[in-house]
C-alpha cells in the first residue's frame, strides 16, 4: 500500500445534495428518509454535501434506492444523476 491519496469522485457531495433537494428534505429529514436515525445525525448530511467526508457504501446504497439510480450513478462522475424534481 502507497502513499498516495486514494482516487475520490469529484461530484458526489453534488449528487447526494441533488438527491436531498430534489425530494424537498432537509438535512434531518434525508436521515429520517435514508432509515438511519440511530446511525446517522444532520450534521452527517452536512458533511457529505460539503465534500468533506464521503458516505460508507450501505448509506451511498440507501441514497442509490431513495432517488431510484444506480449506485454507479453517484459514483461515476461522467453519469449525470437524472432523477424528477418532485
């Protein structure tokens, strides 16, 4: 194992912020949403929209089922995330 910074998406915090916004919750609400209320708090949302911390993969899955894409989707930042404003 190197050194090297690992290789991160550039667009997730973007995607997972779309995601929230685009089913009109807020940041507590996106934990009540995901089903992760005895895991997660606000301040966690925060930080994966900021970019600041990435979500662990069982979360990027719930956020990959709630807006009905695919978690490649969220991850690849060559795919756009298309899903209805609600």
């Amino acid at each position: 194992m190197g050194s090297a910074k690992r290789w991160k998406p550039r667009n997730l915090h973007k995607k997972l912020k779309q995601i929230r916004m685009n089913l009109g919750l807020s940041q507590g609400e996106m934990v009540r949403a995901l089903g992760l209320t005895s895991r997660l708090v606000q301040k966690n949302i925060s930080t994966y929209e900021q970019g600041e911390r990435e979500p662990p993969l069982p979360v990027l899955l719930r956020y990959a089922r709630l807006a009905g894409v695919s978690v490649e989707t969220l991850i690849d930042d060559k795919l756009d995330l298309s899903m209805p404003r609600k």
